[in-house]
C-alpha cells in the first residue's frame, strides 16, 4: 500500500516535537503558525508549504534535510514492505 508523503512527514514531526516535549498548542507558538494547523501537518492533511516546512524544522531544532531523509527512508521502507514477492506456493 501507498503511503501518502504528507502523512509520513506528519508522522516524522510529531515524533520530532514528542521527543522535545512540548504540546501542538506550545510547539504552534514557538512556529508562529496555528495550533489547528499543526494537528493537520501531523495527521497529513495538508501540504505544507517550503517556507512552513523550514520553520517547522527550525522550530524542531532538526536540519529540514534530516527531516525529509527521515521521511524518504521511511516511505522507501514502506515501498519495499508492498514490493516483497509471495513465496512460493502464495498467490
């Protein structure tokens, strides 16, 4: 199955902002972006723009380069997971 990009990139900031320890309400002050806004990014439904996606890295402390490989590896993982062939004797 597809995983969608924005919901992977959601994923991998909620982990980034979990790890610091701040709440959405916190983490959306410090990026000067909306609470409600932040809660969308992590449950990707939308797509965020460059500029808001480096302010949210800077907010995070995390290079935007390390967030987007984090994001590569793990739709990368994801496509491998749907790619494995059935052994033999599956259909």
């Amino acid at each position: 199955m597809e995983r969608k990009i924005e919901a992977v990139f959601g994923q991998v900031v909620r982990r980034y902002r979990e790890k610091l320890g701040v709440s959405q309400e916190a983490f959306a002050d410090l990026a000067e972006i909306h609470r409600t806004y932040v809660s969308s990014i992590e449950r990707g439904k939308v797509q965020v723009s460059i500029g808001i996606a480096y302010r949210v890295a800077l907010t995070l402390g995390v290079p935007l380069s390390r967030i987007w490989a984090d994001v590569e590896r793990q739709l990368n993982a994801g496509e491998k997971s749907s790619r494995k062939k059935p052994r033999s004797g599956e259909t």
